[in-house]
C-alpha cells in the first residue's frame, strides 16, 4: 500500500502528475525562460555600468552602482522623445489601416462566393511566400514615379490595400474568423433590413475582437522592427528607433567628434539598444494578458 501510494507520489497517475514529472517540466521552463531572458538582463546589466565597471576585470555580471550616464548619452544621441513619436506614427497608423483593410478582405472571402473566389485565396497566399525584397525595386519605382519616396505614403498606401508587411496573414486569421460565426446571426439582421455593411460593423466586427486585437500587435512589431525597407522608403525624412540605433555609431561620432574625453563604450550601447526595444516591452506587458487569449481564440497557432 505504502510503495503504491510512493509510486503515484513520484511517477504520478491518469489524474495527476508526479513529483518527477512536474520538477522536470518547470526545469525546462525555467531553462527555456533562462535563455530568452538572458540576454534582455546582460544588456541591462551592462548598460548600468561606468567606464570603470566595463574596465574592471572583476566585474562581469552586475554593475557596481547603477550608472545612469550611458542612457544620457544614448537618448541624446538618438535624439529619443522625437524619434519615438515618429515611430509610433509609422508603425500604429499603417497597423490600424492593414488590420482595418485584412478585416474587409477577409469577410468578404468568408461570406460571400463568386467566381475567381479560390484563385484570389491563392494569390494571398502568393504574396505571403514572396518575400518583400523581390518587389523592392518594382516597388520603389512606383512609388518614385508617384512621389511618395521619402514620406508615410509608402507605408499607407499599401497598408490600406492589403499589401502591407505580411497582410496575407491578417486576411487568412479573419477570414477563418468570420466562417466561425454563425450565419443566423446575418440572417437575422438581414430580416431586420440591415445591409451588409451594417451586419459588417455592427455584428462581425465586434465579434472578432481577438483577430482586430492579433492583427494589430503584430502588425505594429512588425513595422517597427522593419530598418531595411524602412531606410530606403523612408529616407531622412522620418526615422525610427530601430533605423537610430542602426546609426547609432555615425550619430555618437558626430555628436562628439569635438569631445575626445567621451568614448562610445558597450554600456553607452546597450543603453541605446534597451531603449529602443523598451517601448514594445511596454506595450506587451501592458497588453499581455488580452494578447494571450486574442491569440488562442484567433487560431494564429494552427489549433
């Protein structure tokens, strides 16, 4: 009896888990959690440090003394609140326009057949495995004979016709949102005389809250994360964070070229690379718990 209730202890049964299993799983988790983390806490860790610390052979794990100097430094350099506004201006509103054009397309595709219906599911799919650099050139002499190098247009315009970064799988996440829903809910409203667009924002759209939620946090890192697309569309006239840190270097030489005393050293750049991320890391936390159950409702993870 007793070497029973040992053996469920430590091996566990159909309704339970035991000692063995449980203290293997969080092992995992912990050494799973422990690589993710690591190096958000080496690059805080180092950004804290003075140039004594960074010299100091004894000290490689935690600073000394939080040294706020280096992030001084680093939001001057990169020129901070400015460059932060932008980028919430260049990532939210091409976000809002590509979720609010995914919504469309994807009702449409999951509520209405016509002909050509299979053939356009396909070419969403199609503009999914091409990657954006292939259209990089067709895409910049377009928008070079139009004008609209060197301005947010280049992100709008394709946001708002369903060709901004990665659309076809917003359009695919609501399409599969709007079959789910039940039909008799459109029937009913038609009876009532409602139209589609009127059955669209009044009945779908709340309804799909989770996919509006998935389409734009996504959307949002995506764009903001985006420098290779960004530097060359964008050009001077608007900068990033992430396009900040990239020319991190060049701006610290120009910004102290006169001052020989101030060297650009691993903490002055990890300052500027934690500020630079710190934003989404905000948002995250802030947002975490609805992103979690957007995502599992959304189906984004295949289930």
């Amino acid at each position: 009896m007793n070497i029973s209730k040992t053996k469920r202890f430590f091996l566990g049964s159909k309704n339970s888990d035991g000692l063995l299993l449980s203290v293997a799983m969080y092992t995992a988790l912990v050494a799973i959690g422990f690589v993710f983390l690591y190096p958000i806490l080496y690059m805080i860790a180092y950004s804290f440090m003075s140039v004594d610390d960074l010299q100091n052979y004894a000290i490689n794990r935690l600073p000394s003394a939080f040294y706020t100097g280096n992030y001084q430094t680093a939001i001057s350099v990169m020129n901070y609140l400015p460059v932060l506004l932008q980028t919430f201006y260049v990532t939210a509103t091409p976000s809002i326009l590509q979720t609010i054009a995914a919504a469309f397309v994807g009702y449409g595709l999951a509520r209405f057949d016509f002909k050509g219906k299979t053939l356009i599911l396909i070419l969403v799919l199609t503009t999914f495995i091409i990657p954006p650099q292939v259209l990089l050139i067709p895409r910049h002499i377009m928008f070079n004979n139009m004008g609209l190098l060197d301005s947010i247009q280049v992100y709008l315009l394709p946001a708002i016709s369903g060709q901004g970064f990665n659309s076809a799988i917003f359009v695919l996440i609501f399409f599969q949102t709007f079959r789910t829903l039940p039909k008799s809910l459109e029937e009913a409203a038609q009876l009532d005389g409602a139209g589609h667009f009127k059955i669209f924002f009044t009945i779908a759209l709340p309804l799909a809250g989770p996919a509006i939620l998935v389409s734009i946090l996504f959307s949002f890192v995506w764009y903001w994360n985006e420098t290779y697309l960004a530097a060359i569309y964008l050009g001077q006239s608007l900068s990033t964070l992430p396009l900040q840190l990239e020319r991190f270097m060049n701006s610290f030489n120009q910004m102290f070229s006169q001052q020989p005393d101030i060297n650009l050293n691993e903490g002055i750049e990890m300052a500027g690379t934690f500020m630079s991320i710190l934003p989404l890391l905000v948002v995250y936390f802030i947002l975490q718990r609805h992103f979690v159950e957007s995502v599992d409702k959304s189906g984004i993870t295949g289930e």
